[in-house]
C-alpha cells in the first residue's frame, strides 16, 4: 500500500526523507573554493555566529547532543582553525568557543554556495512561492523547536 497518497502527513514524511538525500547542495568541493565546512561545522558555526562565544554545556543545551560529541565536533573544529577557546567574556569559568576569521570566511563561503544551489532549485518559481515556502519552512522548524524546547535565535 503506497501510503504517500493516504494523508498529507504521508506526504510530508516522504518528502522530508527526499529532502535529506538531496546532497547536492552541499556537495564537496575544493578547500580553494573556500568553505567545504562538513554538516555539523556548518550548524554549530551558525550557532556560535548567532549566539556569541559559548561553552561545552551551553551548546549542550542549544542542541540536545551528549558532552562527548560535542566534544569531538568541537576539537575536530579546533583542529580546522575555525573556532578557538577563549576565556569566559563574562568571567565565568567556563572557557568558550568563538569562531575565528577562518571559521567566519568558510562559512560565508558554504553558505553561499548553498544559497546559490536552492537559487538554482528555485529558478522557475515566482518570488510568491519562493516566499510562501520559506514562510512554511519557517513555521514548520518554529513548531519543531516549540515541541522539542529548544528554538533556534534567527536574525
């Protein structure tokens, strides 16, 4: 039984597991090409963008993820050069991650390549639906993140 067709949440499931395969847009490319940050760089580095400096257990609260694997995200983006620990701004003890100049350069540069890709994706539809799909996208991680608790700052 082909259950897509049975309801719209049928659909949505179908489509979001499509959306995940679609790797495309963030295909790997040169590092001359600039960026070439791998997925969880790429997220955590917004994060930090987004937030300011933050320690191990703050962005254990942002994201929900273990002490662990947050720590080898983050000592292989030391590694990279793309954040660097520095001391608590606020004087707390904890030490903080902050993105470098090279952390800001590859993701501006993966960023704009994959706002370049979905340009291409969405080439044929009108600045209406380009609109009115990133509002439902919006709404859609807005009720994720409301049902989980943990929402993501935006701009």
């Amino acid at each position: 039984m082909d259950h897509a067709k049975d309801k719209p949440t049928h659909l949505i499931e179908f489509e979001t597991m499509l959306l995940g395969r679609h790797s495309h847009l963030y295909a790997p490319r040169s590092r001359a090409a600039g960026g070439n940050l791998d997925r969880s760089a790429y997220v955590l580095l917004s994060r930090i963008r987004m937030d300011g400096p933050l320690s191990i257990s703050q962005l254990t609260e942002a994201f929900g993820l273990d002490t662990s694997t947050l720590n080898r995200q983050t000592a292989a983006m030391l590694r990279a050069g793309v954040v660097e620990r520095i001391p608590d701004p606020d004087g707390g003890i904890a030490r903080k991650f902050r993105i470098t100049e090279e952390g800001e350069q590859r993701l501006d540069a993966d960023r704009d390549f994959n706002i370049r890709g979905l340009e291409r994706v969405l080439a044929d539809w009108t600045p209406d639906e380009v609109a009115d799909f990133a509002a439902a996208l919006q709404r859609f991680n807005r009720d994720i993140e409301r049902l989980d608790g943990r929402p993501w700052p935006r701009p």
